[in-house]
C-alpha cells in the first residue's frame, strides 16, 4: 500500500522544509550514485556516514546518528521515503510551523537510530552501516496520525487506487513494522534482511508522543478549528 496523495484543502503553509529535506537526500542520493554502484568508493562513504551500531556503542562516529538520515540504499529505497515524505509531511509541517517542523524530524530520526542501534548491539547487524531517512519520516507519520487521522488519503493497492482514511494507511504500516521488529528480535540471528524495522518502531513512538505534545502546546489553526466544530 503506497501513499500517493492526501488532503490539502487546508494548509496554510507551503512546506519548504519539506521540500528542503527532499531535495537534500536526492543531492546526497546523486552523489552516492556518482561513485558508482559497486564501488570501493561508495562503500568506504557509506561505511563512513552510515549509523554503525558497534561503533557507536563505543563513542566513535556519534555524527552519524545525523548523518545515516541522509543516505539511501538505492533508489527504490530512495524513492519509497520521499514519496512518504512527500505526501504526509506537508500538513505537519503546517501544524507545527517549518522550524518546529524541522526540529521534530531531526529528533525523531535520532531517536529512530537510536532505537535500531539499541535493539541490533548484540545481532548480526552490529557491525553493519544503517542508511536512510524512514526512522525520521516514521515520526512524521506517527504526528499526522495523531493530527489528522480523519484525512483522506489516496493509496495503490496493487492496480487500483482507493481513498481511504488515514488512521487506516499509518495503522496498517504501524503494525507491519512492530510485528517485523518484534520478529527479528526474538529470531536466534536477528537479522532484518536489510530493513531497519526497529527504526521504524522507534521513530513511530516518538513520532506519536511528540506530535500530541506539540499539538497540544501550540496547536494549529486548522487543529483548532477542527476542535471548535
């Protein structure tokens, strides 16, 4: 089920940052591909920017907990997080204003690294680089669920494209990715096959409780119209 659009009718803001952040990670993306697929090159880049969980437990590469969010392994995995990015970060990017906005993906997608390097210390992944901005756009998701859970969102389920609510597309992917974490957790090798679903899980929650916090502190507009009605 791949988000293709929701409901803008509302938005006050246009989401520059949003924007901003794609245009970042497709920057990164050209650059990684400019070495080229196989290359020594490109593994030495990713090896050095990318989230390693042994490496960081032991205090060596801290800036990468930053740094993984804007790498990607491929262009699939590129184009699947910008097109969630897209669609679903425009509207909390309204709600919270671009700098909030900013601050909060920034956040979850540490907290969503963290969560991965804490869950894969002791696995087969240690020693593996985590790449990718879905532990950030997680959080985003877990926001807009908390926000507008009642929009309307259009998905492509296989050939066709339905309009369904959001609470139905995020809880659908929310538990997809808590039944794979705990799956690899409790699995004797605890691999992922190359999917980071703890980040996933991690930048969820966080995405969820920042998001009804912030909401609640500083609501916006269209929030508190909503209420009022």
């Amino acid at each position: 089920m791949f988000p293709l659009g929701d409901d803008n009718s509302k938005l006050r803001r246009r989401g520059y940052v949003t924007y901003g952040l794609i245009a970042l990670n497709v920057l990164v993306f050209l650059y990684e591909f400019s070495l080229g697929s196989e290359s020594q090159a490109l593994q030495d880049f990713i090896m050095t920017w990318g989230a390693v969980p042994e490496r960081i437990a032991a205090g060596d590469g801290l800036i990468t907990l930053l740094t993984s969010m804007f790498l990607h392994g491929g262009w699939a995995h590129l184009i699947g997080n910008m097109l969630f990015l897209f669609v679903f970060g425009d509207n909390v990017e309204d709600a919270f204003g671009h700098g909030k906005y900013l601050a909060f993906y920034l956040i979850t997608g540490l907290i969503a690294t963290a969560a991965h390097i804490l869950l894969n210390l002791n696995s087969a992944s240690a020693g593996i680089p985590s790449v990718g901005a879905s532990g950030a756009i997680s959080g985003v998701l877990g926001a807009y669920i908390v926000m507008f859970r009642s929009n309307s969102v259009k998905v492509l389920l296989g050939r066709f494209v339905q309009t369904v609510p959001a609470w139905m597309m995020i809880g659908l992917w929310a538990v997809q990715q808590f039944v794979a974490t705990f799956a690899t957790i409790t699995t004797t090798s605890q691999t992922s096959g190359g999917v980071a679903y703890a980040a996933h899980a991690g930048g969820f929650i966080a995405g969820v409780v920042l998001g009804f916090v912030l909401s609640r502190i500083q609501p916006a507009p269209q929030l508190a119209q909503r209420r009022k009605a």
